[in-house]
C-alpha cells in the first residue's frame, strides 16, 4: 500500500481514489464494522469527489444489500460496554469510539444496568444495540436504549443501519481528508422591528473535547445583519462542537429598543454541532427582546 501523503496520517482523495482494489479495501474494510465486503463493493463506484461522496456510495452498497447481509452487518457489531469490551476485544475504532463516551469507566452499578439493557435489546431484535457514541455521554446513550427497545423490528433494523452509517462517516473522515468545501455562517433578523440586526457582536468557541471553550474569532454583524465572510470556511472547518455567543444586549442598546434592567435577554449562547466539514452550516438566529429561536438553514 502506497505512503499516506499527508502528515496527519490522512489519505488524500485523490490518493484514494488511485488505489488498486486491494489496497483500498486494506484502507477502508474497516470502516463497516468486520464487513470489508462495503468497501469492496464501493470500489467498483470510484472515483470519489468528496468524502460525502465516498460515504453515500458505501450506504448505498449497504441499502442495496440482502437482508441476510446487512443483518450480518449489525451483528457484527459489539455490545456497548459489553463482554468484549470487558475483554479487551473491541477493534481499534470501537475501542476509541466506547472510551469516548466514558464506557470505559463505568461504575458497578452503570455496568449492571448496560448489560441488563443489552440482554433486553438482543432477546428482542437478535442483534446488539448499536449507536453512534463517539460524541455522546451515558445519559443519552441509555436514554436511547428506552427509547428504541420501543420499536417494531423492521423500524429498529432501520434506526440501527443509520447508526451504523453515522459510524461509518466518522471513521472515514478519520482516514480521508475532506474537500475544503464547507463553511460556517450565520443572519441575525430582530423580529421585534422586523429588521436586520445590523452592529450585533458575536464570538465563536469551539468546545474542546474537556469541554473547554477555546475563542475562534469576534464578529459583528454588517448593516444586512450577516458577517462579512463566513466565520470558519475550508480547512478551518472541523467535525465537533461549536458555540455562538450573540451580544444581544449590546445591539438592544445600540439600537434603542426598550428591554428591563438588566435586559431580560442579554448574551445568547448557541451551542451547535458540525458533523460534514465538506457542507454549508448556516446557524442564524431569530431575537426579540422577550424571545429568541434558531435553525439549521441554508
């Protein structure tokens, strides 16, 4: 297999796309859980212009697959702090994936209620429970267990093939460089004047995985209540989370709208995720003195 060129470790597209059949499922026979047969089968639908191409082609394989096969696909996945776990016998990815949502570090009792929960799920469906956990805590992770235990098999073997996908897109983008395509913006419209909020600063954070919040950059809004550019485009476009911090009170001020002392509204936090730093995140913001909504748009 030929040199990764980069020095992150990360295949180029172009490089990947250069791969002869055997080399690229050596790349990516991992990224569906011990079924290297997706990648293989993608193979044949190169050449990929963006990793969300690459990742759509892989489904595809999937959602093109027999039933038996892609049954066989959410077998081969492992318990959520399951036997193996306990064993030390994850592959690498869920390994990484587990210990990013504390699964690794779990008290007695959290590991009581893990396995009485997966017992529960496998009687039911006759496979494991499978949820894309790498930007998750337990408390979500359990409460989606309650939830989908819920579920007819057909809409469970659904749910679980898309959490399967949303696995998969994580580890490719762990291996393949995204196209610098994406960026972040945002619009501030001020309900109360029905008008741009022209003069509103606003700082953007990203939210280390400690859950520190590092600055990224200062903003304010120009006279269409949109920045100039957009906040974060290309390479500094990153999966994880974000935060805005809109200075509303300062744009109340400044435009001589009457609000109480202190402001009811002041600063707004708007903390978001970015998953594809290959697309367009269009996060605005709706404000009134009293109220305040927002949106994925684009």
């Amino acid at each position: 297999m030929p040199d990764k060129p980069r020095h992150d470790d990360r295949l180029t597209l172009e490089s990947l796309n250069s791969l002869d059949r055997d080399d690229f499922i050596a790349c990516l026979g991992d990224v569906y859980e011990h079924s290297p047969w997706v990648a293989g089968a993608a193979f044949e639908r190169k050449p990929f212009a963006s990793v969300t191409a690459l990742h759509a082609a892989m489904q595809a394989v999937v959602a093109e697959a027999p039933v038996d096969a892609r049954l066989d696909l959410l077998r081969a996945h492992p318990d959520l702090a399951g036997k193996a776990a306990v064993a030390g016998e994850l592959t690498a990815d869920s390994s990484v994936e587990q210990a990013s949502a504390g699964l690794d570090r779990l008290t007695a009792e959290e590991m009581a209620r893990f396995q009485m929960l997966n017992g529960a799920y496998r009687t039911r469906y006759g496979f494991p429970f499978i949820m894309a956990v790498r930007h998750a805590d337990k408390a979500r992770i359990l409460a989606a267990y309650e939830g989908r235990l819920g579920h007819e098999p057909a809409t469970e073997i659904a749910a679980a093939l898309a959490e399967v996908g949303k696995i998969a897109w994580m580890r490719l983008l762990a291996k393949i460089v995204p196209v610098p395509s994406g960026r972040l913006t945002t619009h501030v419209l001020c309900t109360a004047t029905g008008r741009p909020a022209a003069g509103l600063p606003i700082d953007l954070f990203r939210i280390d995985a400690d859950g520190v919040r590092r600055l990224l950059g200062h903003f304010v809004t120009n006279a269409d209540g949109r920045l100039d550019a957009p906040a974060l485009a290309g390479n500094e476009l990153e999966p994880g989370v974000y935060e805005w911090l809109f200075e509303a009170g300062v744009y109340f001020a400044r435009a001589g709208q009457a609000t109480d002392a202190p402001p009811f509204l002041d600063r707004i936090p708007l903390r978001f995720a970015i998953a594809n730093p290959e697309a367009h995140y269009h996060v605005p913001l709706l404000l009134s003195p009293w109220a305040y909504s927002t949106y994925r748009g684009s």
